[in-house]
C-alpha cells in the first residue's frame, strides 16, 4: 500500500513538473518590433469616401427583390468610382461582369502568379423595424464623433475603399507593381455571389488565371481576443467552413384528419429532424485551434496560459468550455441548424408529405458527400427523402498556412502596419466571395483589417454599424504595403 502511494506521488509530482515547464516555456511574448514607420495617409479623405460609398444602396434583398434599383444604385457606385478614383482606372484595365467589377493591374513581372484583392459592393438590408434603433440614418453615410456610419461601413465597404485610396495613391505616385494586381468587387456577396465572383472566377478560370494568394473580408483585428488578453490580435482566417442545405420530405398517407392512420407525415418528419440533431458530428480542437492557442498563451495570464501550454492534459476541459460558446463550438464541428419546416394546408387534412430544411456548416473534417451519409444513417427512414440544395452548397474551404511562403508575407505586412501585434489563424464560420476562387489560387486568407470591440459584431449585419475614423487610414497603409510588397 505504501509503495503504491509512494508511486501515485511520484507520477503526481511528474504531472506538476511538466505542466509548470511546458507553461514557462510559453511565457515570454515574443518581441514586437517589427513595425516599420506607419504610411502617411490622411484618414478624413478616406472616411469622405467611404461615407459617399455607404450612400449608394446597394442592398441585396435575395430572390432578386428589387433588382432594378439595386442595379441602378450599384451603376451608380461604379460611376462615382470612376471619377474619385481616376489615376486607378488610368493603370488598371476594368472589366464589368454582370454588375461585378474586375481589375487588372498588370505588373512588371508577366511569368509571376497575379495576386487577387477582394471586397464587397453590395450590402445586407436593414432589418425592418430597426431603421429607428440606429443613431444616424443607415444610409447616411454620417461622419460623427469619430466614426463613419453607415450599412456596409465595415462589411463590406470599408475594405472596398481603404483598396481603392491604396490602389489610387500608388497609382498617383507613378508605382507599377511588380506581380499583377487584380481586384474583384462583386455584386451579390450578401446572397451567395453566384452572379458575381461565381462568373468571375469562371470567365478567369477560362483564361487559366492561376493566382499566387487571394485576400478577402473575414478575419479581424480584436482589441480582446480573450478573457485577460489586453493586446490587440490579428485573426487571419485561414479557411473557411463549407455550406449546405438538406430538404427532408416525409412522407405519410393523407386522408382527414378524424381516421389518422399512424403513418402520419408530420410524426415522421419531427422524428427525422429529432434524429439528425441528436447524432452531431465529431467535434474536437483542430490544427487552427491549437496555434491559435499557442499564438495567444503568451499573451494569457498565468493559470489561462497553464491550461493552454497544456492540452495534452487539459484538452478535454478546453473542448468542453469551447462546447458551451455557440460561437467556438461551431469552429470545432460540421454544425446542424433545422431553419425551416412546412406540411399541410388545413387543420383537418392529413397531409401526404411534409419538409424540413436544415442548413449545415462543414468542417474541414466533413465533406457534402459525408453529410448527407451521416444524415441518410441518422434517420434510417427510406420514407424521409434527402434532398440538397445543390446551388448553393459548397465544401469547406482548404487551410491555408501562415508560417511560410504567402501566409508569412501577409503576416509580416500586417505585423508592420499594425504596430506589430501578434496574429493568429481562424476559421470562418460563414461563407465568403473568396470561395469561388479556391480552385485557382494556391492559398486563400481573409481579414478585416480593422479593429474591433467586443460589442462591434453585432453591428455587422446589425444596428448602429460604423467604422472608426482611426482604423482608416492604417487599413489603406495595410493595402499600399501589400501592393508595394508583393514579390
Ligand atoms: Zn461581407
């Protein structure tokens, strides 16, 4: 007895020795002394313009509501483009694609890869009924104490014209870039790009444009990335999660409503849809998670940055925390969200089918294909149809890296021009344009590079939307930097 107590000390003891150690291992933050001198830009120029752009209502509704006017606003937006931004249109050659805007700025270089920067024209509507939450009108485009306001301040015009101010000051000062810069704005973001960046990747696809890396909307810079993390960090999102929507007919013998049978319609599709959101699909703390997690343990006060140094041990318990957040379990696992359902007409009719619709997020780990199996086997009904919206499914994304090659340049590029602040891979969880081009294009990241309050979220498709005047004039320094950088 005494010698197996002896023993659970020592194995105890051991535990403690590698926990601390691997936890001092992590402790120093590395240096940021990377920051080159920020570029000169002066910010209230560029909130001018993007308070104009906000202007333009280019909103997308979906199923093609109020196509005209959207068209018309968005002709419009291409005019003005046009006439602020002169000395870009004189060195990029435009190609309009449907209502979508291509760019090309050829570079020096003509066997070089081109290199894609992306933003968004078009813009979410506001939601109805909350037109008078906001504090200045949505479409206003209102400059205020140190903000612009405004639907599409952040998502996505923001990035749209902190491109275009980089883009016309390089132009302005005689640059030519050294690789081709192409520029894609697209149309219909909002609605699935399927008009826009779906087309343009097409027609480029034909002319076996191959691009060296894509940069879209998606990451972020968070001002607290975490509970006790005082530094602002950079998320570049390395991939983002694919897409898919399943109709599930239930079938059932109608008939009235007073002689039911038991092969009611209704019954069977509730079992069915019970029966998917009961079998989930594996969830762990993937590859981007854990450095994510290195990336910021550093930066953790002590017991945090122990649990993190740690997951060898503590991997269970960080997955469960992250489980319990909707917003971190859904990095972790193919999600399942049953968004609509309808069957019958009348109160006393039994009705002969009736439908779900569930919308899936796939995670790296799962594919369209291994899906709609686990669903087929969840159910285990062949009087429950599965159907997929083919049009608007995709897989998720491939990871792109961050340590070498394009992933380390934008890393450095961002470092620079953000005071050197640390960054850290992510995962988006909704779907951006930049997946049309994953098949023409040896990596693909998204970033936002703006920062962001906790509270700033919800303003995206949200209430009271804006974007800092301060943040401005870096994200057009960003832009130049990676235009000017690009090798
Ligand atoms: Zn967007």
């Amino acid at each position: 007895m005494k010698r197996v107590l002896i023993g659970a000390t020592a194995v105890l003891v051991l535990v403690v020795a590698i926990v601390l150690v691997r936890t001092a291992l992590v402790a120093a933050p590395p240096p940021l002394a990377v920051s080159a001198p920020p570029i000169g830009i002066n910010s209230m120029d560029v909130a001018r313009h993007l308070a104009a752009a906000i202007r333009f209502k280019t909103i997308s509704y979906g199923n093609s509501a109020h196509e005209a006017e959207k068209n018309a606003q968005l002709d419009a937006l291409r005019n003005w483009m046009e006439q602020t931004y002169p000395a870009f249109h004189r060195v990029a050659t435009r190609e309009i694609i449907g209502k979508s805007l291509l760019f090309t700025w050829k570079g020096k270089d003509a066997h070089a890869k081109p290199i894609l920067l992306m933003a968004h024209m078009d813009v979410v509507p506001v939601v109805p009924g909350t037109a008078k939450d906001w504090s200045h009108d949505p479409f206003s485009g209102d400059i205020a104490d140190g903000f612009v306001w405004g639907r599409g301040a952040i998502d996505d015009k923001g990035c749209l014209i902190a491109l275009l101010d980089a883009a016309e000051r390089l132009a302005e000062s005689g640059f030519t870039p050294e690789r081709t810069i192409m520029f894609a704005f697209g149309q219909d973001e909002e609605v699935g790009g399927s008009e826009g960046n779906a087309n343009m990747a097409k027609v480029l696809a034909a002319r076996h444009v191959h691009f060296a890396w894509v940069l879209d909307e998606g990451g972020a810079i968070l001002n607290e990335p975490f509970p006790g993390v005082q530094q602002p960090v950079a998320f570049i999102a390395v991939a983002e999660k694919g897409y898919l929507t399943l109709q599930l007919v239930a079938h059932g013998t109608g008939g009235h409503s007073s002689r039911p049978t038991s092969d009611l319609a209704i019954a069977r599709l509730s079992d069915a849809v019970r029966k998917v959101v009961d079998h989930p699909f594996a969830s762990s703390i993937d590859d981007v998670q854990r450095e994510q997690f290195s990336t910021l343990a550093p930066y953790m006060p002590f017991f945090q940055r122990m649990i993190l140094a740690n997951l060898w041990l503590t991997g269970p318990i960080v997955s469960n925390m992250l489980e319990k957040n909707p917003e971190t379990a859904a990095m972790m696992h193919t999600t399942i969200a049953p968004t609509m359902i309808s069957g019958g007409i009348k109160d006393n009719v039994l009705p002969p089918q009736a439908t779900a619709t569930i919308n899936f997020r796939l995670h790296q780990r799962d594919t369209i294909e291994s899906v709609i199996e686990h669903v087929r086997k969840a159910i285990d009904d062949p009087r429950v149809d599965v159907r997929a919206l083919t049009e608007t499914q995709s897989e998720a994304s491939k990871v792109s890296d961050l340590h070498d090659g394009n992933g380390a340049f934008i890393v450095h590029a961002v470092r620079e021009s953000f005071n050197g602040i640390p960054v850290a891979p992510t995962v988006t969880t909704g779907a951006t344009d930049s997946r049309h081009y994953m098949a023409i294009a040896d990596d693909v990241y998204r970033l936002d590079p703006f920062h962001m309050d906790p509270d700033d979220m919800s303003r995206i498709h949200g209430t009271n939307e804006r974007l800092a005047i301060s943040d401005i004039g870096p994200a057009v320094g960003f832009y130049m930097r990676l235009m000017q950088t690009a090798k």
